[in-house]
C-alpha cells in the first residue's frame, strides 16, 4: 500500500504545469520550423537560461506607426515641392499648392511632437528572453553553427524578435 501511495505522489508530482523555460523552448521550437529552410536539417545544441529584457520604444508598435505616417507626409512634401518647382501657377481647384504644403509641413512637426512626447512617457515592457545554440546541414551538408537569442512576451505565449548573436 505505501508504495502504492508513494508511485501516486511521483506521478502528480511529474505531472505538474510547464515551467516557463520548457515553455520558451517549445516556442523557439516552433518559431524554427517555420524560419529555417529545412527543419529536418535542425538539431538543438544548447538552450540558454531564461532571463528578461526590455523592449527599447524604437522597437513598439506605437513607434513604428508614427514613422510610417511621418514618412508618408515626407514623402507627400517631397512630392509637392517638385509639382510646386515645375508649376509655378501653384493652383489647383481652390487650395494652392503651397497651402497644402504648409498643412504637410504644420502635420509633420505634430507628428513629431507626439512622437517625441510618447518616447518620454514610454516605460519599458519587460519581456523574457532566451538563447538558443543550434546547428542546421545546408544543401551541401555542411553543418552552420548559430546562435540566437529570442525574445518572448510578457505572456510567453510568442516570439517577439529574434536576433543573431553569430
């Protein structure tokens, strides 16, 4: 009976949650499949151990949509300037041309201020992160040892970025 009883405590023991870094290599796991060209060609050499980083402002989503919309507008003045140099009537159905470049220019200068004003009061997300040493066989079945390092959310339920270390 006590050994019964003792096999019962190692089995739910055993059968407990995922810890978060078995949960982090799954995630590199899969995020290989889908990258590496060959994923038969994989073979794991050693996980590092899990820590955590912070997500720089320059890397957010709020930071990359603000500098799509403002190269948008620079681009749209760019484009103005040149009709405005080879059209010097400067008209055009009721609003001249230089009207409209001001209200680029006037859009541009609000976009960065609020660009700026998000930088400041931007606090970093912490993230969890992990490397990863592995090697992959190219066509010509030479072995190229990389390593990487993968960031995950606060979650751990993706990964956010990947970077090379070598």
């Amino acid at each position: 009976m006590k050994i019964i009883y003792l096999l019962l405590c190692i089995a739910f023991t055993g059968c407990g949650p995922k810890s978060n870094e078995d949960i982090a290599k799954e995630l590199i796991k899969e995020k290989l499949k889908t990258s590496l060209p060959d994923f038969n060609n994989y073979e794991s050499a050693n996980f590092g151990r899990m820590g955590k980083a912070f997500l720089p402002y320059e890397e957010t989503g709020q930071y990359i949509t603000n500098l799509k919309a403002l190269n948008n507008c620079k681009d749209s003045i760019t484009l103005l300037e040149k009709m405005i140099k080879e059209n010097k009537n400067g008209s055009t159905g009721g609003v001249s041309n230089n009207e409209r470049l001001q209200q680029l220019l006037d859009s541009t200068r609000a976009l960065n201020d609020r660009n700026n004003s998000a930088r400041q009061s931007y606090t970093p997300e912490q993230l969890f992160k992990m490397s990863h040493a592995y090697t992959v066989k190219d066509k010509a079945g030479l072995e190229i040892k990389t390593e990487d390092e993968f960031y995950f959310d606060k979650d751990l339920t993706k990964v956010l970025k990947v970077h090379k270390v070598y």
